[in-house]
C-alpha cells in the first residue's frame, strides 16, 4: 500500500490540472485509479514471485536448498524489474520488466508517441573497477597510461582522416556521376524540344531517377535497415547511452555511403551531409576497436579501448568530425557533439574532439584541392559551400523582419515535422516490409521527376544564361540565349541549387517560380524524408527555405528599392536557417556551423536570433524531427533534467522489486537457471540470500557487496572460472584480457557448453564483481537519481536501506517512463506504454 500510495502522490503532484475544467479532472482521476490498479497487479505479481521462490526444485540441475529454488521461476512478470534488457544477441527468453508491458502494439496504436520499446538497452558507461582490472592498472603503472593517452588522439586523428576520406568518395562519385545524368537529360531534352518529343527526356528522367534510388532502397531495406535515414537519431541515442543494434557496424557504414550517394544521384529531397556524421561514428567505433566482428577479424590493437565508457568517447569524436566533414565546420561538430548527446564531457575530450574535427577538415580540403586542381591552396572547406557572400551586412531595423522570419521558419518546420509524424505512422503500419520500402521509394522517385518535369514545362520563366550558375541551361521554349529559371534549380545536385538561391543575381527567379518550387519541394522534402534509403535532412530544409527566404527578400526589395541592404541572397540564407531550425531545433551547433559555412562572423547574431525564434515556436506546437522519430521507435532516450517539481519525489516510489540477487560465492546451477529466466543485465551480488519473510514483506534482498553483469557471468561459464578448477586457471589465465576479447558481443548460454558435474561447482564472483557500484538510498529524490544517470551513464542504480542491504532497482526505463511534455502553453506528464517490440 506504501508503493501505491507513493505513486498516487506522484501523479498528483506532475499532472497538469485545469481545476475550472471538470472533464480533464475526471481524465486526470481515471489515470490514477488505472495506476493503482497498476501497483496491485504489481504487488500481486512480486508475491508470486515470492510464493515461486518456494516451487518444486529443479531435478535436472539437482538443487540441493531452498536457495537454488530459482531455476523454477520461468513465468515471473515482476522479476528484477530493474534489470536491463539482454545483450545485442539476446537470448532465447524475452524478458518482462513491467506487468503492464505488451508483446506489441495494436495495428492501430503503431506510429505513436507515447510508446516505449524493451529491445533497448543502455551502454556500461560506468568502468567496473574489480579486481582483475585492478591488477592490470598496477602491473603496467604510468608507462601503460601515458600509451593509452597517446593512443587516444592516434585513434582520433586517424578517425578524422578516414571520415574525410569517406566524405571526398561520396563528394566525388557524386558529381562525376551527376554530369553524366545532366548531361545527358540537357542533350534529350534539347532534342526533345526541336522535335516536340519531350516524351523521351521525361522517361529518361524518371528512369535515372528510379535506378539508383532502387539500389539505395535495396541497400536500406534488405542490406541494413539501420543505415537509412540519416542516422542522426541513432547516434543522438548512442551518445544518450543506448544502445542500437548493428548502428557502428561497417556493414553499415558501406550501406550508408554508398546508399546515400545512390539517393542524391536519383535526384530525391536529400543530402548527403546528415549521414556523414553517422558515417564518423562509425569509423570512430571501428578504430578504436581494433577488430571488426563483422569479418570476425581482430588485429590485436587498442584492445585496452574495448569498453562502453572509451567507445562512447570516440563516437563523439566520430560524430564531431563528420559533421566537420560536411559542413567545414569544427568547432560546430564540437558543439553539436556536446549539444545533441554526449552527457559526460571533460575538457581532456572537448580538446580530443576538436582536434580530430580539424584534422578532418583539414585533410578533406586538402583532398578536393588537389582533385580541383589547386593543390595546396585549400579553398574547399566542407561538402556544403554556400560560397562567398560578398555583403552580409544588415542595419538594425532588419531585426524586425529577421524575428518574422524566425516565427514563419518556426511555423513551417512545425507543419513539416506533423506531416512528416503523420507519413512516418502510416509507413509503420502499412509500409513495413522491405519489399514495400522498395516500391515507395521508387515510386517517390519518380513522382520527383514528374514534378520537376512540370514545373519545367509549365512554367514559362524565362532569364538570360548564366554559365557561373547554371552549368545544364535548358532553354526550353525560352528565346535563343535565354534558360528556364526552373530548370536551372533542378538541373544540379541539391547543394548547388542552395548556392544558386544565396548568390544568384537579383531577379535570377520569379515570384512564381520560387513559390512553386517552394510549395512542391517541401511536400516532396516531408514525404523523401523516412523513405527506407540512407538520406539527410539539412539540405532539404536549407534549399526550403532558401526559396521562401528569397521570396521575402523580392518584397523587401519592392517594398524598399535601390536599397543596397535588400539584397535577396542575405535574405533567403536567414530563411534557410529559419527553416533548418524549425525543423531540427537545435540552436547552438546550428548556430556556428551556419557561421563557419557563411565564413562571417557579424552575421551570427542575426543567425542565433532566428534559429531561437524558430525553435520556440516550433516547440510551441511540437519537437524536433529528429526527437520525433527517437519517439516513435520507442528508444528510452533521456531528457536533459529531471521532471520538475519532483524533489518530493523518493527512490522508493520509482524503484522495482523485487531484485534478483547472486551470492559472493554461487552454484553454476544456480547461475545458469537465473540467465535462462531472465534476460536482465545487472545482479546485485549480496552475501547471502534473503529469508523467506524478508521476500514476502520485500524487507531487503540480502546485504550489498557489489554488482555483476550478465556479459561477465558468461565469460566466466564459458571459461569455466569455477573453484573447482582452480589448479587450471589460477596460473595467471584470468585476467581483464579474458573479458576483452568477447566484446562488444557477448557469449550467450547456447555458446557455453556445460554438463552435469559442472552444474554443481561453484563460482567466486568476488574478483569480478564491482565492489563498490552506484547506489543511493530509498529516501533519495528523485532529481538527484536522475542526474546521477543522466551525467554518469550509468545503467544500473542500486536503491538500499539503512543497513546497506538492497530494498530495489532503477535503470533507464524506470526513469524514462514518465515523460513531461511541453506544448501549447501546457505541461503535462504522460507514462508511456512499454512493448516488447516496438
């Protein structure tokens, strides 16, 4: 009753009330009777797991005392709800941490909000200091750590170089092959107009079109489902502390660059700058690894860097240099690191960090000079040019009309992301099989050729060639000398049309034309972004807003005439930022890496305030894309800060129980039929197990000694580390080297291989365990737990009482659960529903 009440002091005290509005109260009343009812399942189940503890022994591990009774409890719904899901290989018993948890969502509820999947677990951020890592550290003294350090900025500067290297393949295989397609559409379609057969250039459109996206959408679909997209949210949630399946694997890192390569060559709303930085990421993991699991090859260096806490640093890195990669924008990918994930920083990483983002800067300039044919003089400082403004300065009355920009940029990027929320729902229910990920984005393929077609045919704005801008003029049916404005934005890779609309001349595009390319482009944008195919957000939106940003620039020169200050370029670069931020909201990095792309600093100011603008207001109605989607999937991402008004709020009433706990010395049997049960990753390891009335009344769970994880309990079953055998591996065979070489994958039970005589040794987990792991009292707040995990990493949080015995558990989802949300002037706290499969 205690735990029910606690929780129903909790919904009180979080959820927002109207006491003027009786309907909401009663809403506000069902949900705390439905949470009580919660608590009774919950307590229920807790007494059947204590009423199990108590079954029939197990006859095939022969149990010898009511403490091996475990191996029996196979159906328990509370378990050690605290506990972390199973390793990325999982094992063959799902697990259940909650007894309102489901299989998986209804047809109907897929695509939502308010879900939360528990196929996800966290990273071990926090370095279990035991006895063998212990024992390293003293025999190889400072010489060891001077080596590590060092190796730290070799594994940085090498991740740098290889992701500018990476970013020149794409850049380069691009546009060679872009002249090829051009090319060849300006030779049909000119043809095309002399003999009134435009029937041949418009299915040789499509056609270009549909081939690679088909192969993009292979290599998403089939190849590797997780390199789709752009791969941001991914490694927003890596650096959060969660852990996604197969998202720095370098099969992944092929199906990236080569699918989104395929995807800008088919002439879809993307970019190629978002997947760099999940490109980063990923050859930051793989180098600091010195293995690939993947070719199952390890060629024995940097093993002292196989661990979460040292890769989650390096995909930091990774992330950092590729946004440098393709923005030319280092300090931005510093910040955009710290900003969009990486909860625990130190000015030793920040120095890491930028370094390796200069160095990729630095050797990508360096690669496009030389095949530019200026070697050494380094003009190219990223993937994204905007090109040289040669005026970007504004009087201070252009504030006004830059925070209605912000406000328009922010009203937009709120319509995309509820469009793009709207069309991501559909998809996961109706458009989640491969083969149908395929179709779509060969038919959005080729709809984008239609309407570009059209928009060509139709629109009749002619202007006077300008090679500098248009390297495929069409002329269409312009006079002899003159191109289509239209088909001078299409004919190019995106990119280059974004610098069209910043440096064009004056009157370069129509009013027409830039409002119907805006208005066709943004629902062609809303509907390319999701599509099963590696692809970016950034020059989508930019392009976007560079057009309605241009638009507003023509009023300000109507509006003010042979005013030098009214120039359309400045103008559509402020409504491609507008855009950007409406629809990402993110406002430091985007901030500097729109500086730095820009190459003026005075101009920042003008940024900062419109990308914060634009971000208020789109938080006013709904979040960020990118969070959008981390939603959807259900990953338990965690906020920055604590719900507030929550310091009255205990460790007692978020905690689970009842815990499932290890003896300092346990039967292998024992062991074996608590991995078989559960899939939890954690175990408190306690001197002895608790008395029957201590589980009933869920007193305590046996005196704190340390914690072990599931990873280090199969390596020791499979090495067979018993006391029994004690004269094979006592010669110095265990050592952290043993724990090493099985990661990041970890050995499951069907890989240990035991009989019948080993069931009944026994196990000294005191070497092994973590003697001394996070641990708070049941009278702690609750915004202190929180930021315990949110800025340590950590995975597991041990709740004990005044005799240091353990009373419960929290782990991520425990925390996550409970989401406060922010819209429309109202605060709300809403819980979410927790599936198996999301």
């Amino acid at each position: 009753m205690d735990l029910q009440q606690g929780f129903l002091r909790f919904k009180k005290r979080f959820l927002t009330k109207k006491k003027d509005n009786e309907q909401e109260m009663v809403t506000m009343n069902h949900q705390i009777d439905l949470k009580g009812r919660t608590f009774e399942k919950r307590n229920q189940s807790a007494q059947h797991y204590v009423n199990g503890l108590n079954a029939p022994e197990d006859e095939n591990l022969e149990a010898e005392s009511h403490e091996d009774d475990l191996a029996n409890e196979n159906t328990v719904d509370g378990g050690n709800v605290g506990g972390e899901d199973s390793d990325e290989r999982g094992t063959a018993r799902a697990s259940t941490f909650y007894v309102d948890q489901q299989e998986s969502p209804a047809h109907e509820d897929r695509g939502q909000l308010n879900l939360l999947s528990a196929a996800f677990e966290s990273l071990d951020y926090d370095t279990c200091i035991n006895s063998v890592w212990l024992d390293e550290e003293r025999t190889k003294g400072y010489t060891f750590i001077v080596k590590k350090d060092a190796a730290r900025w070799l594994v940085v500067l090498i991740t740098g170089v290889l992701t500018a290297l990476v970013a020149c393949a794409i850049d380069i295989t691009i546009e060679w092959l872009s002249k090829f397609k051009y090319s060849w559409l300006k030779q049909y379609t000119d043809e095309g107009v002399e003999n009134n057969t435009l029937a041949i250039p418009f299915f040789l459109w499509g056609a270009l079109n549909v081939g690679p996206v088909l192969i993009a959408a292979f290599l998403g679909s089939y190849v590797e489902p997780v390199a789709a997209g752009s791969g941001i949210p991914q490694v927003k949630c890596y650096l959060n502390g969660v852990k996604v399946p197969r998202v720095v694997r370098i099969k992944t890192l092929a199906s990236k660059a080569f699918g989104v390569t395929m995807s800008v060559l088919g002439g879809l709303a993307v970019g190629k700058e978002g997947p760099m930085i999940h490109s980063g990421a990923v050859i930051a993991a793989g180098v600091s690894q010195g293995k690939t699991t993947s070719f199952q090859r390890d060629f024995g260096f940097f093993e002292y860097f196989r661990e979460d806490h040292e890769k989650r640093d390096f995909v930091s890195a990774g992330a950092a240099a590729g946004v440098a990669a393709a923005f030319g924008a280092p300090v931005g990918g510093v910040l955009f690191s710290l900003e969009e994930g990486a909860s625990f920083w130190n000015q030793s990483l920040t120095w890491r960090v930028f370094f390796g983002a200069m160095m990729s800067v630095f050797t990508l300039n360096l690669v496009l000079s030389a095949y530019n044919g200026v070697p050494g003089k380094l003009a190219y400082n990223g993937l994204l040019n905007f090109g040289k403004f040669d005026d970007l300065t504004y009087e201070i009355w252009e504030f006004i009309p830059f925070l209605l920009m912000g406000i328009m940029g922010g009203l937009l990027g709120a319509l995309y992301n509820h469009i793009n929320f709207k069309l991501t729902a559909f998809r996961m229910k109706y458009i989640n099989r491969p083969w149908r990920k395929i179709v779509e984005a060969v038919f959005v393929a080729f709809m984008t050729a239609v309407v570009a077609f059209l928009m060509i045919y139709l629109l009749h704005d002619c202007r006077e060639i300008d090679t500098k801008s248009s390297e495929y003029p069409i002329q269409m049916f312009c006079k002899y000398g003159e191109e289509n404005a239209a088909a001078a934005i299409w004919f190019q890779t995106p990119e280059k049309s974004v610098r069209s609309l910043f440096h064009d001349p004056t009157d370069s595009f129509s009013w027409t034309t830039l409002g119907v390319f805006f208005t066709c482009y943004f629902f062609l944008a809303c509907w390319t972004y999701g599509l099963g195919i590696p692809s970016g957000l950034f020059i989508p939106t930019l392009l976007c807003g560079a057009a309605w940003g241009r638009l507003v620039g023509k009023l300000m020169s109507l509006l003010f005439p042979d005013q030098a200050w009214a120039d359309e370029g400045k103008y559509a670069l402020v409504g491609a930022g507008a855009m950007l931020g409406g629809v990402v909201r993110m406002t430091l990095s985007l901030t500097v890496i729109l500086m730095e792309c820009v190459g003026n600093i005075t101009f920042g100011l003008p940024l900062m305030i419109v990308l914060m603008v634009a971000k208020w207001v789109g938080d006013f109605f709904n979040e960020g894309l990118y969070d959008i989607h981390i939603q959807m999937t259900g990953v338990p991402i965690m906020a920055w800060e604590a719900p507030p008004l929550s310091n009255n709020i205990y460790a007692s009433e978020v905690m689970n129980r009842p815990v499932v706990s290890l003896r300092t010395v346990e039967r292998v049997g024992r062991i074996v039929a608590v991995l078989k049960s559960y899939s939890y990753n954690g175990f408190p390891v306690v001197d002895s197990l608790p008395t029957g009335e201590d589980e009933r009344y869920f007193k305590s769970f046996g005196t704190l000694r340390g914690l072990i994880l599931r990873s280090q309990l199969t390596v020791l079953l499979k090495h067979k580390i018993f006391n029994e055998n004690a004269e094979i591996w006592q010669d110095g065979k265990v050592d952290i080297h043993l724990f090493r070489l099985s990661y990041p994958r970890y050995y499951t039970l069907d890989q240990v291989n035991l009989d019948q005589a080993d069931m009944n040794c026994t196990v000294d987990l005191r070497p092994f365990i973590n003697p001394s792991p996070y641990s708070v009292m049941a009278c702690t707040a609750l915004p202190r737990v929180f930021n315990l995990f949110r800025a340590l990493g950590l995975r597991h949080l041990i709740v004990i009482n005044d005799n240091n015995e353990v009373v419960g558990m929290v782990t991520r989802k425990d925390l996550v659960k409970y989401r406060v949300w922010k819209h429309r002037g109202q605060m709300g706290l809403e819980e979410l529903v927790i599936y198996n499969n999301v």
